[in-house]
C-alpha cells in the first residue's frame, strides 16, 4: 500500500470518528436537564403580544403567568422538553410553538426562504450573463476612411482649424 493511499485511509477514518464524537455529543445534549427558559423561549404567549413566554412584558400577563405554571408542574413530572412542548401543543394547538415543526406541511416553512434566496441567486446570476453578452463592445471604428482622398469638407476643415488653436 502507497504512502497516499495509507493517508487518505487514515484521514478518512479520522473524520468517520470525529463524526461520531459529534453525534454523541448531540445525542448527549439532548439528554441534559432541560431547563425553564428554553421550554418558555419555545412557547408563544397567548395575550396578543406576539412574544414568547419568556419575553412577554406584559405585567401580570393573563397568559404567560398561567403558561409559567404549567411549565414548572410539567417539569416537575420529570418530562423532557419534547414530551412538554408535545402536551402545549396538544393542549392549545401548533400556534402555541415559537417555532413550526420540522414535519409535513410546515416543512415549507423551512425550506421556501432557503429555495428562494437560491432562486434569486440563480436569477440575478442569468440576468447578468444576459446583460454581459448584450454589452460586449463592438469593434472600434477606423479613424481612416477607407477611399477618402479627394477634399475636405467644409466641416473637416473646420474641425482642424479648430484643433491646430486648441493645442495652440
């Protein structure tokens, strides 16, 4: 085996274990605690101020006092953040999240803004190409005319008269 072949086996079994290392450190942080702000930065507030229920500023809120609470008794069962935005969303529908889901319909919701940052990418790419070949310069006019020997005009002669006391 050749010294290029050993390394690109080496390089690749090392990125196979770094990508490894990453997903069990993905699958570990979702195994951590979850915590109070981010259950309540997932959920939206109801009042019509169009926050999250960490974010509300609404003083004694009618609706993010009772979300707050519901989230404390919803830890304090022990569930994870999943099982917890599952039962508020469950309980008061998908509009409850701060955030869509990742499944069916709202998968648009994900994937248009992407496709049409592409699309206009692609667009503005072909409208440049379009205006670059309609603007190429066409070949320089020859000062001389070909087969012009015989006098003047009135108007050549003036234009060198001109000239010779410009530079003058």
């Amino acid at each position: 085996m050749s010294r290029s072949v050993a390394l690109r086996y080496r390089t690749l079994f090392l990125a196979l274990l770094f990508a490894v290392g990453l997903g069990g450190m993905v699958a570990a942080d979702e195994k951590e605690a979850v915590s109070f702000q981010d259950i309540e930065e997932s959920l939206t507030c109801q009042c019509g101020c169009g926050l999250t229920v960490h974010s509300c500023n609404h003083l004694q809120c009618g609706s993010a006092l009772p979300l707050r609470d519901e989230i404390r008794e919803q830890m304090s069962q022990g569930k994870d953040k999943l099982a917890i935005l599952a039962h508020f969303s469950e309980k008061y529908g998908e509009k409850i999240l701060s955030a869509p889901t990742t499944t069916g319909f709202n998968l648009i919701a994900w994937v248009t803004p992407f496709l049409l940052v592409a699309l206009g990418g692609v667009v503005v790419a072909f409208t440049l190409m379009r205006w670059r070949a309609a603007t190429k310069p066409a070949a320089a006019p020859s000062l001389e005319v070909a087969g012009h020997a015989g006098p003047k005009s009135q108007h050549e002669q003036t234009l060198e008269r001109d000239l010779k006391n410009f530079d003058a």
